[in-house]
C-alpha cells in the first residue's frame, strides 16, 4: 500500500485513493502510516471525517484554515498559490481524511466531497480517504471517476507469505521474542490485531503462543499506551487517563444512541 502511494503521487489524472473496509480492520492506523511516510517528502493535512461540511464551512474552508492557522496569516486562492509553490518544489499537498462514513450530515458530506475533489483537477493535491464498507455505496458514484486505478484499496488479512514477513519484522521492531503456533498465528493474521500485540508485550520474552485472549491484549495494550501518555504528559499516574478515555468513550456513545 506505501507504493501504491508512491504511484500515486506520480498519476497526475488520479486524484484520490480510498481504503474501504468493516469496522476494526484497521483503516485509520493504516492512514496514519501512510501520511507518516507522506510527510517525509510532501506537506499533508490531516483530517477528521466528522467535519462540519455546511457553507461556507466545507472542506477547502477546513484546509485554509488549517494553512492559515500553520502560516500565521490570511491566504487567498490557497488552490491556485498552493499548487504553483508546490509545482517549483516538486512535491505534492496530501490531504488525509479518515472516516468519511462517520459524518453526521453524510448526504451534504458526499456533495462537499465530490465538488473538492472536481475542483483537484489540474492541481498538486492528492487525497487519501478512509470508509467502511457498509457505507461506500454513497460515496462511490462521485468519487469512482477520481480513483487511483478505478478502484479502493482493501485491508484483506495477510497471506502466508506476507505475514511470515510481517510478524519477523513486527517481532524485530517490538524486541519481541516468541514462537507463536496454532490458534495464535492464525489469529495474528489479523494485521490491527498484531499490531496490538506487539504493542502490548514489546521488550518481553514469551514462551510458545498457542492461543491468544483478546480482551487481555487489549488490557495490556491500553495499560501501556496509558503509561506512555502520562508519562509524556508528566502526569503522576495513569488512572487520569483511563478515566479521561473512559469518559470519552462513554460520551461518544451517548451522542451516537440520542
């Protein structure tokens, strides 16, 4: 997927390219990837699909706010100066936006999308989406003109031979050391579910892995990313932040259910 970005980049004509899959397959860490390798060689906004999207604020006022708020000061015609800036340096501006599925006026989100993506034409700016599969369907008309290669990128598991690869490269990153077998090496097929492994036992020696608890992975893994968030944050303890996620968790579901 890291080279079919690169491609993308050198298709002038193709202007999006969407990662569509269900629910927790691991979309958003993938974007999150990808405009990590982006940002080494091109500038990228990144972008929530929850956007207001009503006039005027749709998604070319969001990215002019967001250079203006980076630059410090007013900029007009963003497009058109922006594309000639970044023609002279050779780049490209990648706009990532995750969770288009997630807005909550999705039919006017679906217009506003499509109207910016038709005014990319001819521009130095790329966009990297992120749907869920339930929901592509009504974004796929407008958007299937612009698809890099005519079509949307799917998070399948890994294949043999990938994850033979992935899982000594993960293990090698996570100074992990482990012989995992059975009912674990087909779960860990899963890539978000790896990546959670990894995460939660990293620096640690384990003995053969047989079967794997989700719900203690993820235990551990929260634990940790709790501890490293604290610590970085120069907090005395963890528990505030449980306790800020637990909140957050249980106001976004609120809001979805009312």
């Amino acid at each position: 997927m890291i080279k079919e970005l690169a491609h993308l980049a050198e298709a002038a004509s193709q202007r999006c390219f969407v990662i569509v899959d269900r629910a927790g397959r691991g979309k958003t860490n993938v974007l999150c990837a990808l405009a990590e390798k982006a940002i080494a060689d091109h500038p990228v906004i990144l972008l929530s699909g929850q956007i207001e999207t009503a006039p005027p604020h749709e998604i070319a006022w969001h990215v002019q706010h967001y250079l203006e708020s980076e630059l410090g000061h007013a900029v007009s015609r963003w497009l058109d100066r922006a594309s000639a800036g970044l023609a002279a340096a050779g780049q490209w501006l990648f706009i990532f936006i995750d969770g288009i599925n997630e807005n909550p006026a999705l039919h006017q989100f679906v217009r506003s999308l499509s109207e910016f993506t038709s005014r990319l034409s001819g521009k130095r700016i790329k966009l990297v989406l992120t749907c869920r599969d339930i929901l592509w369907d009504a974004f796929q008309p407008r958007l299937t003109p612009h698809l890099f290669q005519g079509t949307v990128a799917r998070l399948d598991e890994f294949t043999e031979t990938e994850w033979e690869q992935a899982i000594g490269l993960y293990f090698q990153r996570f100074r992990i050391a482990a012989q995992v077998t059975g009912a674990a090496a087909r779960a860990l097929r899963n890539p978000l579910l790896l990546r959670l492994f990894c995460e939660a036992y990293e620096g640690e020696t384990l003995s053969a892995v047989q079967e794997i608890r989700f719900l203690s992975v993820f235990n551990l893994y929260l634990q940790r990313a709790s501890r490293n968030i604290a610590d970085r944050a120069g907090l005395l303890g963890h528990a505030s932040v449980i306790q800020f996620l637990h909140d957050t968790a249980s106001a976004m579901w609120r809001t979805r259910r009312t």
